[in-house]
C-alpha cells in the first residue's frame, strides 16, 4: 500500500457535502442507518453556534429507519468534553454523526480530548463516522476553513488547518457545484499536490472503506489530482493574483462510480456490476 489519500483501515466514512435529504427517499441517511444496524448514534452538533433543531430534524430522519438509539453531543466551550457526562454519551456507540456549521469549531473543540479518542476508537473498531458540510470537511489531515467561492483562486485567499485525519492525504470541499468552489479546491491543492482535491455537491456523498470511496446521492464528485502538475505560480505570483496551474487532473464521478484513493484511479458504476 502506497502513502497516497486513504481512509484509515477500520471502520467506514460517510462523507457528506451538506444539503442531504432529511424528508423524501433520505438515500444518504438511510445509508448511514443500515450501516450502523439499529445501534447507538451520537449525533454531534458541536460545528454549529446554534444548534437548535439540528438533533430534532437527524432524530426524525433516522427514526424512520429503526436507528431510534441516538445522543446529541453539544458543548458550549470545550472544557465540557473534558467530563464523564459527556464521555457516557459514546457507550455503546457504533457511529457518530457530525452535522454543519465551522469545521473549526470541531476540531478545536474536540482536539486531544478524550472524546476525540472515542471517535477515533469506534472508527477503529468497525464502526462509522459519518459528516456532512463542515463535518465532512473536518474529516481529512488537512481541511479547508475558509477561501473565496465564485471565481477563480486568488494567491493568499485561503485557509487551512489541521482536520481530523480520518482521510490522509487528501483536502474535502462541500457544497461544491452549489457554490461554485472549483477554484479554491485548485488553490488547496497547488498547495500541496501530494493531496487529492475532493469536492463533493449538495444531497451527494462518499462512502469510504478502506481505500476506496464509492458514490452516492443526487449530485457529482470531483477529485482533483495534482501529482502531475508541471508548472503552478503559487510561490511566484503576488497576492490576489490568478492562480496559474499547468497539467492537472480532474474526475467527475456521480452515483455508483467509486475512485480507488490508493491508485488514484476511478471505476464506473458499470463495471461495479
């Protein structure tokens, strides 16, 4: 196995790119309630400054597929994820859900706490961790916090930080096609080739297990690979000037395709047959 972007080896991750469908089929959370088979879910709203109905509207959506064992976990500041109260919230736990909001406040609340070590444990053990917007930005080593949508990327217009590392060697953006993000995914990748660019729309997801992320839901995946880049300006060019990128590679996979993270190869929902 190769250094390439892959999700750890353990359990699976449903990656969400926001705006999923909470009232109709709900392909996307169903797919998380058959695989957590009926057991406990933590639902953690901690991405959000307001959470209010955010567990009300996951707790009536995953009801309907029999996952009626769920927890919220919500924390002001962060030294409550430092309590046993909190802690008890994850017995029994086979999966966790992170819903919207700023991906920062995920990982600079639950950092090297002890709750962070639960998430890491249960994804060990099998289970699923699944985000959606800022919860499935949070998900790679290095994740987007904030850069311009709409237009092309501007040198000096984005912001990083360290993520979750669930996801190695890869940066995932959200709402893509809604919000225009194409140019800041090739902004964060002329960063650092190495990384794939992933973007994922509205109502749509990955699925990763082990080193391959299949696709589903309504919308489009787009994985930008930069390892063949052979010129990009992004050291040489003044701030708020265009990016410039020479030989990049870019996938467009949509419901049933999967990409192989580890040879950075995509298959067609065809040949999954």
């Amino acid at each position: 196995m190769t250094d390439k972007a892959r999700g750890s080896r353990g359990g699976t991750l449903v990656i969400i790119g926001g705006g999923e469908d909470k009232e109709g089929d709900c392909l996307i959370l169903g797919e998380v309630a058959r695989l957590v088979e009926g057991g406990r879910l933590v639902v953690a709203t901690i991405a959000s400054h307001q959470p209010e109905g955010y567990f009300d509207a996951y707790q009536k959506a995953f009801e309907r597929f029999g996952v009626t064992d769920l927890a919220e976990l919500y924390v002001q500041d962060r030294s409550e994820l430092l309590s046993e109260e909190k802690l008890r919230l994850f017995d029994g736990a086979v999966g966790v859900f992170f819903t919207g909001g700023d991906q920062l406040r995920i990982s600079s609340q639950i950092g090297d706490t002890p709750i962070e070590q639960r998430v890491r444990e249960i994804y060990r053990n099998g289970g699923v961790i699944a985000g959606t917007s800022a919860g499935a930005s949070v998900m790679s080593d290095t994740m987007l916090v904030k850069g311009s949508s709409r237009e092309s990327h501007r040198i000096g217009d984005l912001h990083m930080a360290p993520g979750l590392g669930l996801v190695r060697n890869a940066v995932i953006d959200q709402h893509f096609a809604e919000r225009g993000r194409m140019g800041r995914l090739l902004g964060a990748v002329a960063h650092n080739p190495r990384v794939l660019g992933i973007g994922i729309d509205e109502d749509t997801a990955v699925v990763v297990e082990d080193e391959r992320m299949r696709v589903i839901g309504s919308g489009a995946v787009y994985v930008v690979d930069g390892a063949g880049v052979s010129h990009s300006n992004i050291t040489e060019a003044e701030p708020e000037r265009a990016l410039t990128m020479f030989d990049v590679r870019l996938h467009v996979l949509s419901a049933g395709d999967d990409f192989d993270l580890d040879t950075r190869r995509p298959r067609t929902a065809q040949s999954n047959r």
